[in-house]
C-alpha cells in the first residue's frame, strides 16, 4: 500500500458541548493535502465517565436527552467508568477509579481518489496520538450512504465535503457484504476488535458491526 503521509496536514477543531452536558463533546478533524484541500474527515464524539456517574447512569442520562449511538457499547463490554476487564487486557489499557473519557468515531472518510493510499489509517494514528489517554475508541463500521443525509450537514464546506464522496455510488445491494468484508479487515488490521455481540440480548439484528480499539493498539497496528 503507497503510503502519502508525508504530503498531509491535520486539524483538530475545537470540541464543543454537544447538547447539555459538559462531558460529552463533538470534535471534527480534517486531514488535508498540500493544497489545503479536504481529503479525508473525521466526526467524533468524547464522553468522559467517573465513579459518580459510570456507564450506566451516563447512558440513562444520554437517552433520556436524544438518540445515541453508545447505547450497545455502554451495556455490553463496559463497566463502571471502564472497559470490561478482558477488554482492557486485549486493549493494553489500565482499569482503575480514576475518570475515563471514549471516544465514539461516528465518522470517518477519505475522498474516492486518495482511497488505499494509507490516509484512513493516518487519522485514526493521528487521533490516537493527540489523545494518548483515552480508554477506548469505538465505532459502528457500515457503509457511510446508509447514515451521512446531505440536508443535515453541518455547514456549507461540509455539505461539499460529504457531496464529493459520491456517496451514492457507495454500495449497491449486491455488492454490500462485500463492502462490509472490506470495512472488517480493514479495522481489524488498524488496530480495532470486534465486539461480538450475544444475539439474544437483541431485539433485532445490528444493521452494523461494532469494533473497539485504544490509542495503544492503534499505534502498534500503524508501526507494523
């Protein structure tokens, strides 16, 4: 795989409050070529957890506010503030009382002619490194059409952004399993596990798979 990482720069946004909480923030992050332009993107979202408000309470406090995606991820394979125990062990992450922040990608994308060319795993190394202390990063891998609506883009250069990926163009009905073989291994081989998710616990099938990494794996997966 040709690797471009010498031509690219990357911006943190500043995080912002997402609705009411001051621990739970949103953050973009654009990656760049030499021209400034966008090439790659990513949304996340930051929730730090303590004794006084673990997993659990935070969930209750987050569903009772909106919709949110760290419902399976907060009941499944956490506890209290932590990742479950065998989690931590397969994260190379420490268990302990102290607070924790996880992070949630809820987005991540490389414009169609800079694909393969090692710009995805750049991000994920380089959100890894600026944030060297978070317990966990989790995301729900499924073809990005299925989810990104044009009209609810945040702002006019994001609206463009999100409209060069062609997004429909994305996957066609017979060609998604295949699309999502491809999204596995490529996580899987940037450093992220697979939850494996007890089918009884659910009132319907997952419409996506769920992967979970820690600044450390990314980064020895990115030096291999």
């Amino acid at each position: 795989m040709q690797t471009i990482y010498m031509n690219l720069s990357i911006e943190f946004k500043k995080p912002e409050v997402k609705a009411s909480y001051d621990w739970q923030l949103t953050q973009e992050i654009n990656v760049s070529n030499e021209a400034g332009e966008v090439i790659a993107k990513a949304e996340i979202e930051l929730i730090t957890l303590n004794k006084h408000r673990d997993a659990d309470k935070s969930f209750e406090m987050l569903d009772e506010q909106e919709a949110t995606d760290w419902e399976i991820p907060l009941g499944v394979y956490f506890k209290k503030q932590n990742l479950i125990a065998d989690y931590c062990d397969k994260l190379l992450v420490k268990a302990d009382t102290n607070a924790k922040t996880h992070i949630m990608i809820e987005a991540i994308s490389v414009q169609p002619q800079y694909r393969k060319q090692g710009v995805a795993q750049y991000l994920l190394n380089e959100i890894a490194q600026h944030y060297p202390k978070v317990q966990s990063l989790n995301l729900m891998s499924m073809a990005m059409n299925l989810f990104v609506d044009l009209e609810f883009c945040n702002g006019e250069e994001n609206t463009q952004y999100y409209t060069n990926l062609a997004l429909e163009n994305e996957v066609i009905a017979n060609e998604e399993l295949k699309a999502n073989e491809e999204l596995k291994a490529f996580f899987t081989a940037s450093g992220f596990m697979e939850v494996e998710i007890d089918a009884s616990l659910l009132a319907e099938p997952l419409p996506y798979d769920i992967f979970v990494a820690s600044p450390a794996t990314i980064q020895a997966a990115v030096s291999k």
